[in-house]
C-alpha cells in the first residue's frame, strides 16, 4: 500500500500538481473560512490538498481580488473597526495591508518554527503574518507580432519609450494590490513622472487577462503583468507569449497568510488556523504554491515555477517595495496615478 501511495505522490508531482499529503493533522478539527486573492483554479488545487492533509477540518475558501477583498472587509469592520469579521485566516497580495490590519488590532500572533531559518523574505516578527507565495510582476510580450528588438526591455523603457504609444497596458492600482506595489516601487524609483509618462504613452489600465488577448492580437506591444499569468498559459494553452524580466528590476511580492484575532473571527480556531499556517509554509505546502506558477518563499528551495528562472537570482534583481509607504501613503500614490492616467 505504501508503494502505490508513493507512486502517487510522485505521479503528481511530475505533472505539477499539488500533491495530496499523508494526513497527519487528523486533530485538527471544527471549521475555518479563509480569504483569498489566489486565482480560483489555485483555491481547487489548495482546497483538495488541505483536505488531504487535515481530512476532519471544514476549510473552505472564499475568493476575491484584493481590492474587492478590502471593500468586504471594511464593510464587515464597520466605520468604528469593531466588527466580526466572516473569516478566520486571509492569503492576500501584499504586506502592505497586513500593516493595516495588524495596527487595527484584527490580526493573531501565530508563532512558527524557526522561521528564520526558513523564510527567503520579510516576516513580521512578532507572527502576524509571514509571506506564504512570491508573485512577480514582470513585463511580456508576443514574439510572434513583435521582435524583441523592438520591445522595452526595462520598466522605465516600458513607459517612457513613445515607440509604445498606445500600445502598453497593465492592470489598476486601485483594485489591484499587485499593480499597487508595482508602481509604489516604480514611484519609488523613478519620481511620480514615472506616471506622467504611462499617462504621456496613453498606458490602458485593464485586468490580466485582456491584457494577454491584446498581446495576442497584436494591439498591445507589451505588458505589465504577473510573471504566473504567462506561465500558466504558455503551459496550459501552448501560448507564444513571453516573459520580458525587466533590465532594471523585477518587482517581487511576497504575499502574506495572517489569522484573524480570536474574539473578531468567525469561528475562533486559532489551533487549525495556526495548523495550516505551518502546513503553508512547509515543503509540501510550497509545493503546491509552486504548482500554481508562483514563486516559493521557503530559504534552500530549489524548485521554481515552470518555464521561470531562479527564484533566488529574481531576489537579486528585485526592485524592492517600501510597504510601509505602500500602507501609509496610499491615497497620494493612487491620487498621484489617478492624475496622470485614465483610468476605466
């Protein structure tokens, strides 16, 4: 028996899928709602995956972007920021808002093992939240409309170069927590004419996924975007379409798993959600954020997602983000943007 279950495992693995775990949290128990921005065929592969590995748990994952996600909350907090809120765990875009929520009082401590000695990126100290998937924004481009010679090769070329002009496009700030930290970064490091400039080129400011369709037609030259949307594609449907890692930098983002405080959850299981938390950031767990075209957080792994590069060699060009800034001066950067760039 042991055989077949090894063979299993080690099927699933080859096809990069989230391999089911052997059970060995049967203890944990009672039920757990969980908030998340990962893409929905990602909730499917997690969700049969924690249920392998905790069989009595009732874990169920409720889906929004970051943006929508917020709004939920903010609703579910009220204007005194004293609710209940409907969950008990949340997997969003970016520290930044694990900032907020910590200072607002709804996050749990949850202390890990040695997570020093196991983490690649930035952890709260004190076990608020820690960086559970590493996304990637990057641009892209279709090879078969466009030689490379004639896309930017760097972030700064991407809005500035007037060859681009009404041919570039990436998603919204103001909804997307991904597409927040890319220009808190690019802000950072190129002043605000950094917007002016996308605004000068006419930048189309619109989701992922139209975004790819564009590139496909040729109507767009290049893209912002995240590094696992064209890995999944160029994967799954055969696409052509490319991945540019920017001469000045990539922008990493390590999203965070936090637990909401006990006496504002929906279901005060802190022992599962401290369970899961550990299992997130396991090898197993990485293994299956990985199958999900994201990056590992975990120190010493070597594996990355299909078709990328080493993780490591990315944490050495990355551009980095303040999330300090990105938490406390939200407002002027989006306003800032907002000025410079038509928005939908």
């Amino acid at each position: 028996m042991k055989k077949v279950i090894m063979l299993v495992l080690a099927l699933a693995l080859a096809l990069g899928v989230c391999a089911p775990a052997l059970a060995v949290n049967e203890d944990i128990e009672g039920r757990v709602v969980i908030y998340t921005s990962m893409y929905p065929f990602m909730i499917d592969q997690m969700t049969e995956a924690v249920k392998a590995e905790f069989p009595n748990l009732d874990a169920e994952f409720f889906y929004g972007g970051t943006g929508d996600l917020q709004t939920k909350l903010a609703g579910e907090m009220g204007n005194d920021r004293k609710g209940q809120l409907s969950c008990d765990m949340l997997l969003v875009a970016e520290p930044a808002y694990s900032l907020e929520l910590k200072e607002y009082g709804y996050l749990e401590p949850v202390q890990i093992e040695n997570p020093e000695e196991k983490l690649r990126f930035e952890y709260d100290p004190e076990g608020y939240w820690y960086p559970v998937r590493t996304l990637n924004m990057v641009l892209a481009y279709n090879p078969e409309k466009y030689s490379l010679d004639e896309v930017p090769k760097t972030f700064k070329d991407f809005a500035e170069d007037k060859a681009n002009d009404g041919k570039i496009s990436m998603g919204n700030p103001l909804t997307s927590g991904t597409a927040m930290a890319a220009i808190v970064a690019l802000s950072d490091k190129y002043g605000y004419d950094y917007f002016k400039a996308l605004g000068e080129n006419h930048v189309m400011v619109e989701s992922g996924s139209t975004a790819l369709a564009k590139l496909q037609t040729g109507e767009c030259k290049a893209i912002m975007i995240l590094e696992e949307s064209v890995l999944k594609i160029r994967k799954e449907e055969n696409s052509p379409i490319t991945v540019i890692y920017p001469e000045d930098g990539v922008i990493l983002v390590p999203s965070t798993v936090m637990t909401v405080a006990e006496n504002r959850s929906a279901n005060a299981n802190i022992e599962a959600c401290e369970a899961l938390t550990e299992w997130l950031l396991s090898e197993a767990g990485q293994k299956c954020i990985l199958s999900g075209y994201m990056h590992s957080v975990r120190k010493g792994m070597t594996e990355y997602p299909y078709d990328s590069v080493d993780t490591d060699s990315l944490i050495q060009k990355d551009m980095g983000v303040n999330w300090e800034r990105c938490y406390k001066d939200r407002d002027e950067i989006r306003s800032k943007f907002q000025e410079a760039v038509t928005l939908p």
